[in-house]
C-alpha cells in the first residue's frame, strides 16, 4: 500500500511538470518585416506607408507592434549683424510615425520619433573694411570706412536609432494589414541670415506579435 502511494504521488508530479513545461513552451505568433527606407532630405512629407506586412489571426486577438526606426535631422541657422542690431534665426524639423491595422489608427496614435527646434541670435557690431584715407589728412576714422556684417552659423546634423511600442485590441479573426506611416514636417525663419532644416529616415523594421490581453484590459489613453 505504501509503494501504491508513492507511485501515485510521483505520477501526479509528473504529470504537473509535464503540463507546466508545455504552458511555458506555448509562443506568440509573430512577424516581422525590414527594409532601408531611404527617405533622404526631405523638408515635407505627408503621411506615408514606408514599412507594411500582414499577419493572420484568430479572434479576439490583440497585437503588439514595435516599430524600430534611424532618424536624422538637419538644421541650420546663420545671422548676420553690424551696428548694434539683433538678428535672429530659427530651424525645426519632426519626424512623426503612426501604425495602421486594416486602416485603423493603433493606440497611442501619432507619436513623435524626433524633432528639433534650434534658435540662434546675436546682437554684432560688424566689421570695418575698405578703410582709406579719404581727405588725405592722414587720419582714418568710422566716415572712411565701410561697415559690413559680422555672421555666426551653426549646423547641427544627428542621426540617432529609436523605437515606439503601438497597440491594437479585439481584433477579428482573418489576415490583418499592418502599415508604418512616418511624416516629416519643416519650419524655418531668418532675418538678414538664413535657416534650414530636414530630415531623414534610413533602415527600418516592424515587428508584429499576436497576443491577448488580460480580460477587460483598459487601454485607452
């Protein structure tokens, strides 16, 4: 009877383990695409498909999608002033990315990838040039010279790799588009100097992962 025991109990662990060990091996679906976008030096771009793959579901699935992207930003500003007079100069560039499923926004919706704002003023004196002894009384003053501007420019250009997790819930049974849109927007302003700014998206990658989410999930924003 004791061995009857024994053997029974051994059993049951086993078969505890055993279902544990097949719990755990249990994975998600996934996909995943890559790709070199080459959106190169562009001051404006509407919202555009620059990553796309589809996966299939069952129902009521949910979908984590990270999308992995290397963003440059250029910018430049440059002012120019002499007699004491303030000049100023502004740049900016963005790079915002969204994810479409089957057309529908996934949460948390529009998210800023990169952007810079970059200001530069100066108040200069400016520099004095062609002097010459106009009169010939061998003295040389401000009325013999000519004033032109002093300039500053500064440039700034970065490439950095960044990534952003996006959502998407209930979703029904069937083969799903998913699409990476990105849009570049410019803004630059100058006075007596110049200002310049864009931006670029180079390689890129979409992961896809199905899921479901705990019961009753609230994932709204």
């Amino acid at each position: 009877m004791r061995n009857n025991l024994l053997l029974n109990v051994l059993l049951a662990l086993g078969f505890l383990g055993f279902a544990s060990t097949s719990a755990l091996a249990q994975s998600a679906k996934a996909t995943a695409k890559v790709g070199n976008v080459n959106v190169l030096n562009q001051v404006t771009l509407e919202w555009t498909t620059i990553l796309s793959n589809t996966i299939k579901t069952a129902n009521q699935k949910d979908l984590f999608i990270d999308v992995s992207l290397e963003t440059g930003l250029y910018t430049q500003t440059e002012v120019k002033s002499r007699g004491g007079n303030k000049d100023t100069s502004s740049a900016e560039a963005t790079i915002k990315v969204q994810v479409l499923v089957d057309g529908v926004p996934a949460y948390p919706g529009e998210v800023v990838f990169n952007r810079r704002s970059q200001t530069l003023s100066a108040t200069l004196g400016g520099i004095l040039s062609n002097c010459t002894d106009s009169n010939l009384d061998g003295d040389i003053d401000l009325s013999d010279c000519t004033l032109i501007d002093e300039e500053i420019e500064l440039i700034l250009d970065t490439m950095t790799a960044n990534s952003f997790n996006f959502i998407i819930d209930d979703l029904r049974s069937g083969e799903h588009l998913v699409e990476v849109q990105a849009m570049i927007s410019s803004n630059s302003a100058s006075g007596s100097g110049s200002a310049s700014a864009n931006a670029t998206i180079g390689n890129g990658s979409v992961t896809v992962e199905e899921v479901r989410l705990i019961k009753d999930e609230d994932i709204q924003l």
